[in-house]
C-alpha cells in the first residue's frame, strides 16, 4: 500500500526573500526581483538583467569557515535548508536519522568556482588551485552537505535534469517516502549560476531576452516575449510519511500525491512540437495522484517566456485538460522571479502550495499584449483569491526532461 506524503518544512532564498511569508507577500503583490546585473561586467552580453540576490550574508546561515569552502549554490542550499528543517520543529535528537534522507540538485553546479579556479590555474599555476575546488564545484554536494549538517544517514541522492531538476528531486524524494524506504527526505533545488560565463553561453543561443528594462523583461505568454530572465536562489521541502508527521504533531502545509516525469526524446534545447511531452508528463502525474483532470484548479507553469516554450506548454495543457483548460488559473512566476533553472521547480511548488493554503491564485505580471497561439487564463498581472484543491506545478528542461508534481490542499481530519 503507498504511503501518504505530506509538507511540513519550506525554506526560500530568492531575490524577492528570504523567509516564505517575504517570498509569498511578493509574489501575491505582484514584484518583480529582476533588476540590472551588477555582479560582472555585461557590456559585451546582449542579457543585461537578472533576478539576483543583492544581500544574501551566508554568515547568517553557515559557519564563515565552512561557507568559505563552497560555491554560492551549496551556500543557497544549506541556508534554505536550515530555515526548512527549522519551520518543520523536528525535534532531531528523536528522529532516527537512518529514515532521514536528502534529495537535492543543482541545473549547473558550481559553476562560479570552476571560472575562478580556472582563472588561478592560467594565472597563477597548477599549485594555486584550491584542494576544496572540486567538492565546491560538483553538483551532489549540496545533497552530501545537507546529509552532513543535519545528521540525516538515510537515502541520498542529487538530480541534474536542467530545469527540472528541483521538481524531479521533490517527485523521487515523494516516491522514496511512498514506497516505504525514508520517514522523512530533505528536497528541492539550488542554483548559483549569476556568471559571465554562463550568460556568455546562453546569450550565444539567443535564448535570453535582450530587453534593458528589468521590470518588463520576462513576459510569460506574453506575444512580445522574447527569452527568458535568469535567476539564482534556492528552494528545499522537508516532506514526511503521513503517519509520521500527525505522530509528532507536525503543522502540515500540503500533501503530494502524484508525480509525472518523461522526455521529449526530441531535440536538446527545443520542447516537442505541440507540447507533447510535457501532456504525457502531466497525464501520468494526474493518473498517479487518482484525481480527474477537472478536479486540477490551478497550474503553476513553467512558463519562461522564450517563444517556443510558452506556445507548446499551452498547447499541452489544452490537450491534456481539453474544455476544462479554459476554466484552470495558469500562471508563471518567472514573471517576477526569473528563471532559477535547476531550483525553479522548487520555489515554484512553494509557491503552489502556499496557493492551495491561502485560496490565492498569484499573478503572471507583465502580461500586455495576448498571443493567439496562447490563449488561456494566465492570471494576467493581479492575482486573485481562489478555491482550489488541487495544484500541479510543471517544470521542462533542456534536454527534453519533463517533470511534474500534483499537490493537494491538506484539511485536517
């Protein structure tokens, strides 16, 4: 028998907060934490805006020795995860930390150190180069230093799925607890990836928006899109066992009932045609979650704002919820957060969440000028109260990866 998985531990750090009321606030008012890049020089990029965090001190989470020695994603990692195990009052001399395990990955890594390390080494010579470069760099760090901080000996894995990333690490972790193998996983995402080489990279695919204007840039669905805004941040769940969580009088946020992972097997940057992947991904997370699609009320969407994405997302929603599409709230917070590649899914499904608690539905801002080939109900710029039961969150990634999580609203019993 499969077991029920609840949320009872969310920790954010993204441009528009660092604590879930911040994050979720300004999300329902409508900010945007894009701004003007001011951590490297643009002036050869055609990207000059991102959703950067101007004042995250990792002092105020890490030990300044310890965070001296990881890349700026791991330091995201471990400080959204200790504001998430802190909200959840796990009292973690009582846990038996062999059912505690950690599910966290990263789009990129560190990718800031692999440019300065890589510097020193044409610099400065081969001795120069850091003994802690390649734990800084690798992408399953996060995941052994979440294990390590917080004592948890059970599963551990990292996910590298692009942009679905942070949403497979919560639907594998979900199904960890499901099958009986953890009480308790640790989950989400971290990306830190605010680098002149990065942009370089993504600015030679076009697939950036060219837009100066930070406050205009990212316009999910938006007929006048023109690329996608990055961002950087993190975002990690504690989910548990049922069973486990009312055992120990745990405040529960939602439950997680379905999730829903394919490829396009298509084409390594681009979605298939007409959303196709991205349906199937959406249709088993439904079947899984044992709901009909008319009982889905809202759907976070990936929704970057680049033109192929938008256009064939909808597309799939539509085959997927046929005349029931037209009465979902879909909305993309990329809008106001940018693009935190591999821990999008992560603060999006916080975002989910918070939106089956409260019955608010929060905003896609910057939507001016509609698109025929995007004709759903996008939450255009002024979100709205809703009540809604069920939530999915949907998250695409290079590569073809498709990923998807069905939340339920949680009553007590």
């Amino acid at each position: 028998m499969k077991k029920r998985v609840v949320i009872t531990g969310m920790g954010v750090i993204t441009s528009l907060g660092k604590s879930i009321d911040d994050y979720w606030n300004s999300l329902k008012e409508g900010k945007c934490g894009i701004s003007s890049i001011s951590r490297f020089d643009t002036t050869d990029l055609t990207t000059k805006v991102a959703s950067q965090i101007e004042d995250f001190d990792p002092s105020e989470f890490i030990d300044k020795k310890d965070a001296r020695r990881m890349d700026r994603y791991n330091q995201f990692a471990l400080a959204a995860a200790g504001i998430a195990v802190e909200d959840t009052g796990l009292d973690l001399e009582a846990v038996d930390k062999n059912r505690m395990g950690v599910l966290v990955g990263s789009g990129i890594g560190g990718i800031e150190t692999l440019e300065q390390q890589h510097l020193t080494l044409m610099e400065r010579g081969v001795k120069r180069v850091s003994p802690f470069f390649i734990p800084m760099m690798i992408a399953n760090m996060a995941s052994g230093r979440i294990a390590i901080r917080f004592g948890a000996k059970g599963f551990n894995e990292a996910v590298v799925t692009a942009c679905a990333t942070s949403t497979n690490a919560i639907g594998d972790a979900f199904k960890v607890i499901q099958r009986g193998d953890a009480d308790i996983m640790i989950s989400g995402g971290s990306e830190a990836s605010l680098t002149s080489l990065s942009f370089a990279g993504f600015c030679s695919m076009k697939a950036m928006s060219t837009n100066e204007d930070p406050l205009k840039a990212c316009r999910p669905f938006d007929a006048q899109r023109d690329g996608f805004i990055m961002g950087e941040g993190a975002g990690i769940f504690v989910i548990e066992e049922y069973g486990h969580a009312v055992k120990r009088g745990a405040r529960i946020y939602a439950e997680i009932v379905g999730y829903g992972c394919t490829c396009d097997a298509y084409h390594i940057t681009a979605p298939a045609e007409g959303g196709e992947g991205a349906a199937r991904c959406m249709k088993i997370a439904i079947e899984d979650s044992g709901v009909n699609p008319e009982d889905i009320g809202y759907i976070n969407a990936h929704g970057t704002s680049t033109p192929p994405n938008d256009k064939n997302e909808t597309f799939a929603i539509k085959s997927v919820f046929g005349d029931h599409a037209y009465k979902l709230a879909v909305s993309s917070t990329k809008s106001m957060t940018g693009h935190l590649l591999g821990a999008a899914g992560s603060i999006e499904a916080v975002a989910s969440v918070m939106a089956l608690r409260e019955g608010f539905v929060p905003p896609t801002i910057n939507y001016n000028n509609p698109d025929p080939d995007c004709d759903l109900d996008y939450v255009p710029n002024k979100g709205r109260n809703a009540d809604i039961n069920y939530a999915l969150t949907n998250s695409l990634g290079f590569g073809g990866h498709n990923a998807t999580l069905c939340l339920k609203k949680y009553e007590d019993a």
